[in-house]
C-alpha cells in the first residue's frame, strides 16, 4: 500500500557536506509529523564518501520515509529534482540545497495556510535568515505579522528570490517541465511559472523562517558565460507572463530588474573582456523591455548601480567609473580605519605618559585586583611597554598572543590564537581599536577577564 505524504522534500547535494546533516534535521524534527507526512528526498549529486555516509545513515534509520538517489556525476541542480520529482508522492513539495534549512513550524504552518486558502494559490514562502548574519538586512522579506496572501497585480515588488524558502503544490509544478540545461537560474524560472499560473501566492508569517548559509542557494548569481542562461530566465518568464496576462507584468519587469542589478553591481570590478563573456552580449536587449522605473526600484542594490543600470539601457556605460570611484572610497575607509587605530594608540600612550608624571603606576591595577598570572594580546609597542613595565613590577607575564607571534621577539612566548593559550588570570588588550572583536574571539578560549589596556589606564586613581 503506497504511503500518503502531506509533503515531499527534495535535497541536492552538491559537492559539500557543508551542514547537510543540519538541513535533514531541520525536516526530520518538524511539528508535522515526519513519519505519517512527510517524504524525504536526498539527492547526491557525487559529493563524496562522507555525504553518502550521512545519507545513507537516514535512509536506514527512516527506510519507509527517505528515498536516497546518487547521480553518479550528474552534478547539475536541475539534474538533482528532475531525479527527484520522479519519486514525489506529497500533496506539495520544497526544494532545499544542503545547508538550507526550515523553521520547525514551517511545514504544519504551510499545509494549514494552502487547506484555508483552497485552490486560490498554489505556492507559499517564507522569509529568509542568514545564519551568518542574524541583524543583516535581508532584501525582500516582508515581516509579516500574519500569514498573508500577495497579488503580484497589486503588490508587484514582493517577489520571490529564493526558490528554496517555497513550498508549492505537487500538481502544479509537475505540470511545468525543465531540463539540466537551464543552468542556476531554472529554479526561479520555476517558481516563478508557478506563481504566474495564478498571480497570487501565500506569505507565511515572520514566526516560520527559511534559514539559509550565505551562498547557499543564491539564484542570482553572476557567472563566467552566463548571459545565455539569463536570456533562457527572462524568455521563459516572460512566455508565461504573455500566455497569462497577455503583457510582460510589472512584477516581471521588477524581477528582471533585480535578477540584473544584481548580476551588474558584480560586474563593476570586472575588465571589459570578462563583462563581455559574462553577459554583456544580451544585458541590452533584456533592459530594453524594463521600464526604467523599476530598475530605479530595485532593492538589493544600492541607488548608485540603480542609475548605472538605468544609464546602461540608455547606451551610457560608466562601470569603468564606478569601479574606480568605489576603490577610491574603500582606500579612504582604510585610511580612515589607520588614522583612527593610531589615533587611539596615541591617546593611551599620552594616558600612560601622564600617570607617569603624576606618579601613578599599571602595576596598582593588578595589585588591587590580586592579578598575577598575566598575559597580553597585541605585542606591538604598547604591548612590550606593558610587558616591561609588568615585569619590573614583578608581575609574572605568562606569554604575550600577536598573529606575527613569528616575528615578534619580547622576552616572553608570543603565541597564536591557533595555540593552546595555558591559564591566566586576567588578559589585557593592547590593540585597543579592535577590542570588541578581540574580547569575542578569546572568550570561548579562556575562562578569565579579557580587559582594554584603555580600561587599566582610566580605573587607576
């Protein structure tokens, strides 16, 4: 008797193992329950011995849910779900790359959200958080405070951009066809001819989240020769808009328009030779069929591509400027970033200099704090200053940390972070402008304060 699944999920593997075991976690502990609803689908794309180990631990552990496919070199993405999409039993489906991952919630969330809408949509999605990046301004998430259905008509700049926060109708998708030529953009062709089938999709609350690890399933991405696969986005979007709608929908232009302003702020780093085989030979012909005000809108890149972009569609290229000016703004931040760190370094050997004068010591810092065992970070010059004048105090200074531990030569061991650093009691900070990074980096290291030599300097009396 063939199982009944609410939802099937379909991972590809390709070449990583990067958080694979997260992403299959993720779906075995949803609130829906994995074993009377949902089939798993892991797809290999010959990622290695110890992807199929992973997987192939799953399958045994889970026999009658997880259905495990090796492609044995067929490493394409879109290869990996049309394999997959042979074996989907669910009502509906998703689409994950390892290191992808849902919300515990998600699923129930959305099988409740597509029984209350009927047959008004035939796709759901949910916003996206970068693990690496929790206060990181996602573009295109919506925070909702509840569960919300969009008319693409009406709200055309709430696009989707990631095929892998979708969760979509079985039936549907199955009637859409891809091949494993269709290259990174075939997902967001996908989705996209889903969601045009009825201009309208469901947007789950801000309490369900797709997690995703940056590079992890970016659909926009640039790409050596890429400008064929672009071209075969907007043709196939396209087609879909005209055989719907009869025109090419704002929410279409507002796509492109992302799709492109995104691959063309990578392009102003780029020599005129490697714009051209990238995409160069088709960015004019799918600007001209944007209206310039929704490449004025586009919100994953800054106001300054949105106006080369613009200019661009016009027969103005000025990227070669751009270029030179953001390199010219990146050498002034550095510049910035030197004056201030020396500028700081200034204040606290000034501080030093006058606790001198008035007779005031460091060493009365430790003593009052019963600090004995000492180690510094930082041995440049303030970092030695520290070390001698510790040392004459009769202070035992137990090794100094520097990532030039090779070549600094201070009397004492000079180590990494990458060494085993032996207890101390307390260490003090001499890099005074990185401190807060500093600080963070040794507290899983070392169970002992971690202190600004700015703060020794201004807490003595």
């Amino acid at each position: 008797m063939e199982k009944y699944f609410t939802i099937s999920v379909i991972i590809s593997v390709l070449n990583t193992v990067r958080d694979l075991e997260d992403t299959i976690r993720s779906i075995l502990y949803q609130t829906m329950d994995f074993e009377q609803k949902i089939q798993l689908i892991i797809v290999n794309g010959s990622s290695g011995d110890i992807c199929e180990e992973v997987c192939k631990k799953y399958k045994a552990l889970y026999p009658e849910n997880i259905i495990y496919l090796c492609l044995d070199g067929q490493t394409g993405e879109n290869a990996g779900r049309i394999a997959g999409m042979k074996y989907a039993v669910g009502k509906y489906i998703t689409f994950l790359h390892a290191g992808s991952m849902w919300s515990l919630n998600a699923f129930e969330r959305a099988a409740d959200f597509f029984e209350t809408c009927g047959e008004d949509i035939d796709l759901v999605s949910a916003d996206t958080e970068l693990i690496e990046a929790v206060n990181e301004k996602i573009p295109f998430n919506q925070k909702l405070t509840e569960h919300k259905i969009i008319d693409i008509n009406e709200q055309y700049s709430d696009i989707l951009y990631r095929s892998s926060s979708c969760i979509m109708r079985t039936k549907t998708v199955q009637k859409y066809s891809w091949g494993e030529h269709q290259g990174r953009w075939g997902d967001l062709l996908l989705i996209h001819q889903v969601l045009l089938r009825r201009q309208k999709y469901g947007r789950l609350s801000a309490e369900v989240l797709h997690y995703c690890h940056k590079g992890v399933g970016q659909d926009a991405v640039l790409e050596p020769d890429c400008g064929g696969e672009l071209k075969e986005l907007s043709n196939g979007i396209y087609q879909e808009s005209m055989k719907r709608s009869g025109c090419i929908l704002p929410m279409v232009q507002y796509l492109l328009a992302c799709v492109l302003g995104e691959c063309f702020q990578q392009t102003t780093v780029l020599s005129g030779d490697e714009r051209q085989k990238c995409f160069d030979s088709v960015l004019t012909d799918l600007l001209l069929q944007i209206e310039d005000q929704y490449l004025l809108e586009t919100e994953n890149v800054d106001r300054v591509v949105q106006k080369v972009l613009a200019a661009y569609k016009h027969g103005v290229d000025i990227r070669d400027e751009i270029g030179w000016m953001r390199k010219m703004e990146r050498q002034y931040q550095d510049l910035c970033r030197y004056f201030d760190k020396t500028n700081r370094n200034y204040g606290v050997l000034k501080e030093w200099f006058l606790s001198h004068i008035q007779g005031k010591r460091v060493s009365d810092f430790f003593e009052r704090n019963h600090y004995q065992k000492i180690a510094v970070y930082g041995m440049a010059e303030l970092g030695q200053f520290l070390v001698l004048e510790l040392r004459d105090s009769g202070f035992d200074v137990k090794y100094g940390i520097d990532r030039r531990a090779g070549a600094i030569a201070a009397g004492i061991p000079v180590l990494t972070l990458e060494h085993e650093l032996p207890l101390v009691d307390v260490v003090i900070v001499t890099a005074v402008y990185f401190f807060n990074q500093i600080a963070d980096s040794l507290t899983d290291r070392l169970e002992c304060p971690v202190i600004s030599i700015e703060d020794v300097l201004y807490s003595i009396p």
